[in-house]
C-alpha cells in the first residue's frame, strides 16, 4: 500500500460523484483524503436552494480550493431544470442566432451555475455533428461545419471563462461521427489522420489557440491514431496530438472512468494508470465509492513503484492546482439573487429567440 502523503497526492487527480442530495461517508472520506472536487448529476439536485448549500457544504468540509462541477450544456444535458434556470435551446438551434448567442449563452450559462456554487461547467461540447445516426451528441452540437463549431464553441467558452467558470471543451479528439454511445460501448472510428485535422480536431485545435481551460477525453478509438486503445489512454492521442500538434497547455479531464466504453473492456484502476501516463491530468469516476478508492490507490501505487514517472504524475497535480487557484471560490461565494436580476431575465428571453430564428443553412433539419 502506497504511503498516505502519496494517496493524498493521487486523490488530487480526481474528480467524484455521489449518490444523493448530501454528502455521505464516503464523500466526506474522499474529501479528507484530498480529491480534487465533487460532480453533481440529477440525483444530487433538488431545488437551487439546496444545491447552493450542498455546493458550500463540500467547500466547507474540504477547507481548501475545491472544484464544484456541473454537466449544464443546454437542451437536453442540463441538471439545473426549471424555475429560475433558463432552459436553453440546443446547441444546434442556438447557432441559428450566430457568435452573440453563443456568447450570450456561455455568461448566462456561468452566471446560472455560479449562483448555486458551481466552479467548472462540462461545456461546450465541441464535436462535429457529422454523423445522423449518432446516438449521444446530434444536435448537443453547434453544427455539421467544422468552422462553425470552432467559432460558437470558443465564443460560449470565452464568455463563460470571462464570468469566472471553468469551461471544458469535449469530447476529444470527436465523439461526432459514432453510431455508438461510449456510455454504453466503446466505439471505434477508420478516419485517416488527414480527415480527422480537417473535421474533428479543428474546433479543438480553436480551443487551444484560445488558452481556455479544460478539454475532456473521449472513451473513443480512432484506429489511425492508436489501434485498439481509447483516446483517454492514448499518449499518441493526447501527448503526441493533443499537447504537441494543438498546443494545448490547459488541463486535460477524463470523461467519466465508469461509462461502459472503459469499464466494460478494461480494469478500470489499471485504466487510470495508463491514462495518467497517456496525459490525462484528473479523472470523473462519477459513481461507486470503493471504484474510486481503487483507483486512487492503483495510481499511488503505482507511483511508488515506479509504473508511473513521477515528473508525469507532479504534472497532472500541477494543472489541477492551477485550475483550482484559477476557478475555485470559497462556500462563501454563490447566491440566488443573480438569477433573479432584470439583466438576466432579459438575456434569457433574447437566447430563447434565438433558438427559435430561421435556420442557418449549413445546419442539417
């Protein structure tokens, strides 16, 4: 068993789910231990009154810089529903009212999630709307143009980074083109690198330009990159195109580890050392508690043994603390009243309009 000091460290690599709308044992366990934060899903959301106090509860327990997390895209990924949240066209209608939506969309987005105590929204979704039969992203996605992708995904995430959110484009290198689910099975994609710089990789490759802060992992292969391996443990994927051929110098998150595309093929702790190695800087193990005890602890030992190079793994901690110290706000912070302000409830009622504006003619109908 790797040395408590070294379990500390590796829990700062991870970000955890829990089971309800307060925190249990094994959450506060895992926030003494030293995680870097907390995601909360629908299960864990009851009325914006109680997320903002479950928010600060967990700031509070952790006493340090502590990543409160959220899925809200808009449409139809949003865990904060109804009264006062806006409820959001998709991606696809909203690109129908050009860069100002976007840009609208990404403050009002920030400003929504950080009244209820949330640092880090898991947006924008930045793949290529290119494939009809694909089951999880469609219209989650601003377009079918690649160039248009790129140009609404960074305006939504600039704006939600200038509101003081954490924005995280995803999923990398293109979720897209799949007819399969990663939720559900590991999908595999044939496109030859040329293709992929052409379509999936050039909203991403805007994204790093743009110095933003966190770009999430697909559980996707791409046989022209790494055959067999998934993008999240891939160091061709995300060391050699990601880090080196894009430049992207912001931190590097793993879509959740227990989706079935990773979990159903895979040792799920071994899976977090090699994707470590690969360059993932924090991990989402977004369900079971002995899951992510697991796993920080195979990635401990995995340092102490020497399976994992410790310059990688200082790294990793060094891009979460950076995040953390960037966006992270004490259980001070947050407060309902933002969601009530004429500013808002204006600005609500323009993005609803323009989900409803004439189709832009590159979008698929």
């Amino acid at each position: 068993m790797a040395s408590p000091e070294t379990l500390r460290q590796a829990a700062s690599l991870f970000v955890v789910g829990f089971p309800g709308p307060r925190p249990d044992r094994d959450l506060e366990a895992l926030i003494d231990q030293g995680i870097a934060g907390a995601i909360l899903f629908k299960r864990n959301i009851e009325t914006p009154e109680q997320t903002l106090a479950l928010n600060r509860a967990l700031k509070k327990r952790a006493n340090r810089n502590f990543l409160c997390a959220v899925d809200q895209e808009g449409g139809r990924v949003a865990r904060l529903r109804g009264a006062p949240f806006t409820a959001l066209p998709s991606m696809r209608d909203l690109s129908r009212g050009g860069t100002h939506a976007a840009e609208m969309a990404g403050a009002l987005l920030a400003r929504e999630v950080r009244a209820v105590g949330f640092d880090w929204d898991f947006a924008p979704v930045l793949d290529v709307d290119t494939n009809p039969k694909n089951p999880v992203i469609a219209d989650r996605s601003f377009s079918r143009e690649p160039s248009r992708v790129a140009e609404l995904g960074v305006a939504l995430a600039a704006a939600m980074e200038a509101e003081g959110v954490a924005s995280c484009g995803k999923h990398f290198p293109g979720h897209g083109d799949t007819h399969q689910d990663s939720h559900k099975d590991l999908p595999t994609l044939p496109h030859a690198l040329a293709r992929l710089r052409e379509v999936e990789l050039a909203p991403f490759k805007a994204y790093a330009r743009a110095n933003l802060a966190s770009i999430m992992t697909a559980h996707v292969v791409f046989e022209a990159l790494d055959s067999g391996v998934p993008a999240t443990m891939s160091q061709r994927v995300l060391q050699g195109l990601l880090r080196e051929e894009l430049g992207f110098g912001g931190l590097i998150v793993s879509d959740d580890m227990e989706m079935k595309g990773i979990a159903d093929h895979f040792d799920l702790p071994a899976s977090c050392v090699k994707a470590v190695n690969a360059g993932v800087d924090l991990f989402l193990v977004c369900h079971h508690a002995q899951v992510q005890r697991a796993c920080i602890e195979a990635v401990a030992n995995a340092v102490e043994r020497g399976e994992l190079s410790r310059a990688r793994f200082d790294d990793a901690r060094e891009r979460v603390r950076i995040l953390a110290v960037r966006f992270a706000q004490g259980p001070e912070t947050g407060g309902l009243e933002a969601l009530e302000s004429k500013l808002h409830r204006e600005a609500a009622a323009e993005l609803l309009h323009a989900g409803e504006l004439g189709h832009d003619p590159t979008e698929r109908v």
